[in-house]
C-alpha cells in the first residue's frame, strides 16, 4: 500500500496532463476516453475496499463501483457519431453522482482544511452545473469544455488530498505548538 499513493498521485496527474494538452484530438474519442475513466475509477475503489477488506462494509458502494464499471464497457460500444449524446448523458449523470459524494464524503467529512474543504465544494458545483447543461444541449461544444474539466479533475483528484495532508500537518503542529505555549505560560505564571 506504500506505493499506491506515489504511483496514484503520478498517474493521475500524467493523465490529467496529456488530457488538458490534447483536449481537441480527445473529443473524437469521448467513448474511449470516458469508458476508460470510469473504469479506472471504478476499479480502483473497487481494489482498494477489497485489501482494506471494506468490501463487506460498503456493500452499497462497491455495487456502485460495478455498475460503474459496466457503464465503462458499455461506453466502449457507443462509438457511432449518432450515440454521441447518450455517451454525453452517461458521462454526465455519472458526473453529478460522483461530484454528489465528493461534496459529502471529501470535502465536508474528511477534509482537514477548510480551504480545501471551499475549493473542492466550488469545483464539484462548477462540474454539477457543466454536466447539467451537458445533459441539456449534449453537443461537441459542452463536451469539449466536459473534456477540460476532466483534465482538471484528474489533476485535483490527486492534489486536494496532497494539500489536505499537508495543511492537517501544519495546523497539528500549529496547535501543538499553541498548546506548549500555554503549558510554559501556566508553569511560567505559578
């Protein structure tokens, strides 16, 4: 498990890079690119419950996983210029699904930093709001601006827990520190 994060963290920010870089080209493979994300999501949540042995505990979320998964496969097969908007509708609802939980479980259960807590809440809304006019009017014009936001997503999915480590630590020493401060204070003052 020691090398999952460094290899998640460096993955995912690849990816997230070479989506942002080749935005344009993508969109003729939104199926594929789509299909492939969400097996990636899926499965590695899926993975991860199973060797911290959650898989029993989250029943109800590793069914998600699965029909996540097999929304991925599916999208594989919608190829035809003529399904376009049904890969457009999938990848959305998917979208507002998973943003949905990324508000309640990341940034107002988990997070250590209300900074980080702020900003992941305004990119999920600003992804709710995109994938809602995606649904609305799914054209190539939606879906590329889609395609962009799932490059900064990729890239954020890896980088929130970063800083929300990072800003845990210096407000943990932050407090010890403050609470050091106060122990001299009370031995200073008697």
């Amino acid at each position: 498990m020691k090398i999952y994060k460094p290899l998640k963290f460096a993955f995912y920010l690849l990816l997230g890079v070479l989506v942002l870089i080749f935005n344009e080209p993508l969109l003729e493979y939104v199926p594929y690119l789509v299909g492939s994300v969400m097996l990636l999501y899926g499965i590695e949540d899926s993975i991860l419950k199973l060797a911290l042995k959650e898989f029993k505990e989250e029943i109800g979320k590793s069914l998600d996983n699965l029909l996540i998964i097999m929304l991925g496969i599916i999208l594989f097969f919608l190829n035809k210029p003529e399904q376009f908007a049904v890969v457009c509708i999938i990848w959305s609802t998917w979208s507002i699904l998973r943003e949905e939980w990324e508000i309640k479980e990341k940034a107002i259960e988990n997070s250590k930093s209300l900074i980080i807590s702020i900003v992941n809440v305004i990119e999920s809304i600003v992804v709710i709001i995109f994938s809602v006019m995606l649904i609305f009017n799914p054209t190539e014009h939606h879906a590329h601006a889609h395609i962009i936001l799932l490059g900064i997503e990729l890239i954020l999915e890896v980088l929130f827990p970063l800083l929300d480590d990072i800003f845990g630590k210096v407000f943990k020493k932050s407090e010890l520190l403050e609470k050091v401060q106060n122990k001299e204070k009370e031995l200073n003052s008697e």
